[in-house]
C-alpha cells in the first residue's frame, strides 16, 4: 500500500462522521424536524433515521440514531438535554455487532454514508429511499435480497450472512488455557525498528508470522508514518476540539 493510500484511510477515519442516539422523542417524530432543529444549532447532519426493533414487521422505537460531520462544536452534542420542546437524552450509538447493512441500497458488508448504488427500499425493494416509499405498514413486504415476503433487514432471510462462530481455545487436561506459541522480549520498538530486523526476537513462533513482522520492520513507508504520528501525539493532546486535531494531523502529511 502506498503511502497516499495509508494516509487517506487515516484522515477518513479522522473524519468520519460521529454517530448519536437520541432518546426521549415521542415514537411519531419526524426525523426531519429533528435534522432542522439540529442544523439551526449549526451541526451538520450527514444521516440519519429512527431505530427500529429487528423482527420481522421491523417496529420502529423512540430512538434516532444521527450522524454528525465533525465540526469545531461537535463536542457540545453531548450537553444537549432538550430538543423539540422535549427533555431528551444524547448517548454513544454502540455497535452489537454483526454484519453491516446498507440502509441505501440493502446490501450487506458497507454503510449507507459512502454508498453509490442504486437506492432500494427496505420494506417493497422499489428504487427509491426508504423514506420515501409510498406504502403503507399493513403492506405485505418484500425483500430485495431474496424477494421473500419480509423486509431486506429481517435477520431469518436466507440470504442475510451468518458470523463465523468463535472458535473454543485450546485445554489441556487440567482445563488451563495453553498459548499456541510464547513471545519473549517482543514489543512494538523491536518489530518497527529496522536495526533490529535482522535479530531473532521471536522464540517458537511460526514462520509465517515471524516473515510478516520482519516485512513490517521493512516497510519504509509505514515507519515514516508511525514516525510522523508519534511526532504530533503531544500537539493532537493538547488541542481543545476536533477541527483543531484534524487540521494538526492534515498538516503533518501536507494535505
């Protein structure tokens, strides 16, 4: 990976927007009232939409789950207590894992934020935003991964990926955990430092690991990186807002 490549996906993920949930709103609110009212306290709206339980008829929940572009007050979205004349509270949107749905096109493994592909809509597959869809909740569904008679989001369709189960460590007869190799005298200096790439500094550890951190000891462009980040660590801590940290880290790659 080049060195632009690496620097872009981190400015990306620097940038990304910060996601919130709303609680407190009555269930009918529309959530472009709730994207005026933000925008008129000078916040970027970059989505949002309202939560809903993960059954088959999809109920929808007073929760509003919204996406913030960072800006130079983007930390004050946390202190917002009241919202359409109504007490609300302002929490972390926490992932409980599983596989990431579009909520533009449907599909699986990406988020709607980026998505290019054509809109398609959750509850009748028609090409349009879910927004908009004209029907009506007593329409039977239909899914546009499977065309079965569900919604795109319903976890029992058949098409909706299964997560690998997690693999049970290995025991021994005794019931103690047991390591697949030991490291002895291993730290992040050791592996990015180039003098040291020719020194043994892992013990029973398999080949293919030991060739993939002597490739990274071996990585100029990476190294400049981590050299480049580790220069700015005390500026990113001391600045007071998010604008502040991403103009210091655009800065140190002449962005």
């Amino acid at each position: 990976m080049k060195r632009t490549s690496l620097t872009t996906l981190l400015c990306l993920k620097i940038l990304r927007p910060v996601k919130i949930v709303i609680r407190g709103l009555p269930i009918d609110t529309n959530p472009e009232q709730i994207k005026s009212e933000l925008t008129a306290m000078n916040y970027q709206i970059a989505n949002i939409y309202q939560l809903k339980k993960r059954d088959q008829d999809r109920t929808p929940m007073p929760l509003f789950q919204v996406q913030l572009h960072p800006t130079e007050n983007i930390e004050t979205i946390w202190d917002l207590d009241s919202l359409l004349y109504m007490r609300i509270k302002v929490e972390k949107y926490n992932i409980t894992g599983g596989i990431a749905q579009c909520h533009r096109c449907q599909k699986f493994g990406h988020s709607s934020i980026n998505c290019r592909l054509t809109a398609r809509c959750v509850k009748c597959a028609g090409e349009h935003l879910t927004s908009e869809c004209p029907t009506q909740r007593t329409d039977a569904p239909l899914c546009v991964n499977c065309n079965g008679k569900h919604p795109a989001s319903y976890r029992g369709c058949p098409n909706f990926p299964k997560l690998n189960q997690t693999k049970t460590p290995t025991t021994t007869t005794n019931n103690t955990f047991q390591p697949k190799y030991t490291q002895s005298n291993l730290s992040f200096a050791n592996v990015v430092n180039q003098n040291t790439t020719n020194t043994p500094i892992i013990n029973n550890t398999p080949n293919s690991t030991l060739n993939s951190l002597q490739e990274l000891a071996q990585d100029n462009e990476l190294l400049l990186i981590l050299q480049i980040l580790h220069k700015i660590a005390p500026q990113i801590k001391q600045a007071t807002s998010m604008q502040q940290k991403m103009l210091i880290v655009l800065n140190a790659f002449n962005m």
